[in-house]
C-alpha cells in the first residue's frame, strides 16, 4: 500500500477517535484510466464508539479532506447502510473497485452479500444513463479544451458501458473499462486509444465522437422498468449488522 495513504488512514483513526470499515480507491484510478498525473480518490466508511450515537449532539454521518494528490471522502456506517437501502450508485462502486486499502472481513462480507442480493438494477442503468447522456450534451453543447473534453468524454463513455452492461447482461456490472467492453476487440482498441489520449499523447480529439457513445445507448429505454428492482431489503438487517459492529 501507498504509504502516504497508510499513514493517513492510521491518523484519521486516531485524531477522528473512529474506526474503519472499509477504504478503497474511487475515480479513474478504480476503472483503469489513471494517469501519472491523477489524485488518489480515497473513499471511507467509518464507525465511532458507541457514546457518539447516543449523544445529545449528533456526529456527522461525511467527512472530507483535500491535501492534494490525496482526496479523502468518507461516510459513517450509518450513512453508508442508508445508501445501501436506495441502491446508491457510488457505494456499489465502491465496492466493486480492484484497489481496496483496508477492510474489516465481516462487515465487508456482510455489504458484498446485500449489493449482490437487493441493489436494484433499475436504479443503477437509470443512473449510468443518465450519466452517458448529461456528458455527451456537455461534449455536443460546450467548446472544451482537449484535456477537459478527454475526461467527459471518459465519463461519458463510462456510463455507457454501464448502461449496456446491465441491460443487455442484467447483472450488476464491473467497474474496469477492460471488462466493461466485454470481449469486443474493437471496442477494447478505442478505450485503449482514449487512455493514451488520456495520458497526453497527442491526438485528434475529434475521432473521439460523441456519436459513437450515443451508439451505445441505442436500446428502447422502456426496457429499463423491466430490469429487476432488487429483493426487498428488511431494515432491520442494516440494524443488526450495525449493532454487532457496535458490540450492543
């Protein structure tokens, strides 16, 4: 592990008197399109003593901290089981990233076992798709410079990957842009030119046309009501994996 990030987590844990869950690396370092030059997107769940739940002054449920190239998000175990339950698209992903950097085994466990079983696809192909489309706009409707157009034109393709993924596969995807393609050799040619555009090799931004993301989104958007909404989720087992967290 980076070291910087190690002597950062030991710190959170001691100044924030919290303990951590779980810590992974989010943005472009999780799906394969880093740079040399990318921050370290570090994302955290947290857990304070049990005293600081039962307080007349609520803890805040988010943190975060910038010392660049290191950005620090974190949620408390609480928040975090919250998004759970409305199937948020950032905690799926941060729990489907190959970079983690520090994991309590039984809570990790626990959260992999509900995604699989109670994320709703639903939610999560409305939210890559609508992600594809708001940055192809941006591409169509805004003049950019080449870096700033590389970078939306990665989210926007991103998005649009997710999207087919779950609607032609209907599984929850991965989050690696060499899966993502799913076998297509051309597909993987054209990720793999816009990571070297990415990383500053000089290039014609314009063979990277929004048109051919748009392409990817060609399916009937009604088919999304009916991709399954996830098996409903019982409160009451977010409570219990929190409570015996807590040791109460």
């Amino acid at each position: 592990m980076n070291k910087v990030i190690e002597r950062g987590l030991m710190a959170i844990e001691k100044q924030q008197a919290v303990r951590i869950l779980y810590a992974c690396e989010a943005g472009s370092r999780s799906y394969g399109m880093e740079t040399p030059a990318s921050d370290y997107d570090i994302r955290l769940i947290t857990m304070k003593p049990v005293r600081a739940y039962v307080s007349v002054v609520k803890p805040s449920l988010s943190w975060s901290h910038s010392a660049p190239p290191y950005e620090w998000h974190s949620w408390d175990i609480f928040k975090a089981l919250e998004l759970l339950r409305k199937s948020n698209p950032s905690l799926y992903e941060g729990f489907s990233t190959p970079i983690v950097y520090a994991k309590d085994d039984f809570f990790y466990t626990k959260m992999k076992e509900m995604i699989d079983k109670h994320y709703s696809l639903r939610v999560l192909a409305h939210h890559y798709h609508s992600m594809a489309i708001k940055n192809i706009h941006t591409l169509t409707k805004k003049e950019m410079e080449p870096k700033a157009y590389i970078k939306t034109y990665v989210q926007a393709l991103r998005g649009a990957l997710m999207f087919r993924w779950i609607v032609c596969r209907g599984t929850l995807p991965p989050l690696l842009f060499t899966e993502l393609v799913d076998g297509d050799a051309s597909l993987h040619e054209f990720v793999e030119r816009l990571k070297l555009a990415k990383q500053g090799e000089q290039t014609d931004v314009r063979q990277f046309a929004p048109e051919t993301v748009a392409a990817l989104l060609d399916v009937d958007s009604s088919v999304i009501e009916t991709l399954p909404a996830g098996e409903p989720l019982d409160v009451r087992m977010l409570d219990e994996l929190a409570w015996t967290l807590l040791g109460v």
